[in-house]
C-alpha cells in the first residue's frame, strides 16, 4: 500500500500545486475548512489561482488570507458576504467572481467526481445566472445547463482518516468536503486524527480512500468561530423558583417516603 501521510502541509502541496491552477476548498463558512493547507498554499506563493468554495473565508482568515496576498485570480462561490477586502478586489476589477447558487455548486463538484460532464437544472433559468448557457425544456418546464466541476488540485478537511485515506467527516463539516474531495484530479486531506486501517468500521466511512491522494494531520485546528453569539442572562423569577424547588422536593419525598419540609416563604434571594 502507497504510503498517503505526509509530514507536514507544507510537504503535501509540494509538486502538486502550481501557478493558474483551480482549486477546490471544502467548508462552510469557517465550519469545516483546512486550516493548515491554506497556510501552506499562501507560503507557497502560487498565484492566479482560481478557487472553488462555497465562500471566500473571511478577513484574515480561510481564503481570506490567499485575498489578502492577491494569489486569487477568480472566485467560484456561492456566498462572499463576510469578507470585506473580497469585496474591495472585486468592486476595483481585481479580482474575478462566478456567482453560482448553493446547490448548483455542490451538484457541480458532485458531478465531476461522478464523472458526469454537465446537467440540467431549473435554479437560475430566467437571471444572469442562466445568460450565455444552453437552455432545454423538458416536461414543459425550461432548464439550464451548467457543466461539472473537475478542479487541479481539492484542499478537504475530515476528522480522521485511516492510512489508506478512507475518511470520517464531523457533524457538520461533512458540508462541501465530500463533494470536493471527490471532483479533484489531486485530493489533500487535512485530518484530526490518523488511524490504522481496519480500525473504522465500514459503515462509519464517509469518502472511501480510493479518492484520497495524500494526509496530513493537524490535531490542533484553531476552528475560528465565525459570529460569536451569546444570550443575555435570564432575569430570574424569585416566585417561580421557590414553586419549582418546593415541587421537586415534594417529588423527591414522595419517593422516599419521607416528610416534605417547605421553603421558608420569607427566604431571601441567593445563598
């Protein structure tokens, strides 16, 4: 068996990625996405490239980071609304952009790793989305053709792989990964963790191996949050806690077959 584990990102991407190339990047949002292949694209220094991604990363970080050092010729994504410095490149002409609604980009990359060379859809029949295309009624209904997806090189980011490259992606970081591991000539898993093969059972494997080309372990993601929200502390109700508490215990006495003692109604709030 072709030994698939590299010692570093940087080592991965070595005689595989190259200047004008197209790449697809898993992820969703910053769910997802491979942190340490990105940071080794970027200290590469290849250039004009042309990334495949559901969206751009955000301000210093994800795509975000190859924006910054101007290695992005276009972009093919669905969403790019979180990164400021996107659209500074693009409102200058620096920087190109195919829209592609969601669906059609996962369908597009699902495609090309299914060998399926294009397909019809009715998502975008009637915009600029559908202008310049072949269009086709079927069933009374008018349809657009949109054509598969087969990048250089896909960057994808699972949680554990087996030295054979079959992979498990994590809730919901199995978002574009599959899609673009499977539609790349060359695919570069970034993993959580590396096992012996036979250690994940058949059924746990998402993406078998056969679509994996070379591993590298990252244990330590930095997994940024995108938005950080939090809730305000509850105000809290005297009253009702003192109700709750008193049903509880009555509940518990019960059981135990034991005198229910009363909360004191004169009890003031905290310990």
């Amino acid at each position: 068996m072709a030994n698939k584990i590299y010692p570093s990102a940087e080592a991965a991407l070595q005689g595989v990625v190259a200047d004008g190339q197209t790449l697809a990047v898993g992820g969703f949002g910053l769910c997802g996405i491979p942190e340490a292949l990105i940071d080794a694209l970027r200290d590469s220094g290849a250039k004009d490239l042309t990334c495949v991604s559901n969206n751009a990363g955000v301000d210093g970080f994800g795509l975000g980071k190859l924006l910054e050092t101007r290695q992005i010729k276009k972009m093919v994504a669905s969403y790019v609304g979180e990164n400021k410095e996107f659209e500074r490149q693009y409102l200058a002409g620096e920087l190109e952009l195919e829209f592609t609604p969601q669906g059609t980009l996962a369908e597009k990359l699902r495609a090309g790793g299914a060998g399926i060379p294009a397909f019809f859809t009715k998502t975008g029949v009637g915009t600029q989305v559908a202008e310049g295309k072949e269009l086709r009624e079927f069933d009374g209904e008018t349809y657009v053709m949109e054509h598969a997806i087969v990048p250089d090189v896909s960057l994808v980011k699972a949680d554990v792989a087996d030295k054979s490259g079959n992979l498990r992606f994590r809730l919901t970081a199995r978002n574009f990964n599959p899609a673009a591991a499977m539609a790349g000539k060359v695919c570069i898993v970034e993993v959580e963790r590396i096992v012996e093969v036979g250690e994940l059972a058949p059924d746990d494997i998402h993406l078998p191996g056969i679509y994996v080309h070379r591993i590298v372990l990252n244990a330590h993601p930095e997994k940024r949050i995108e938005k950080r929200t939090v809730s305000a502390a509850a105000p809290v109700d005297v009253e009702a806690a003192k109700v709750e508490a008193q049903a509880v215990i009555a509940q518990a006495a019960v059981i135990d077959e034991m005198p229910v003692p009363t909360v004191p109604a004169n009890q003031s709030q905290g310990a």
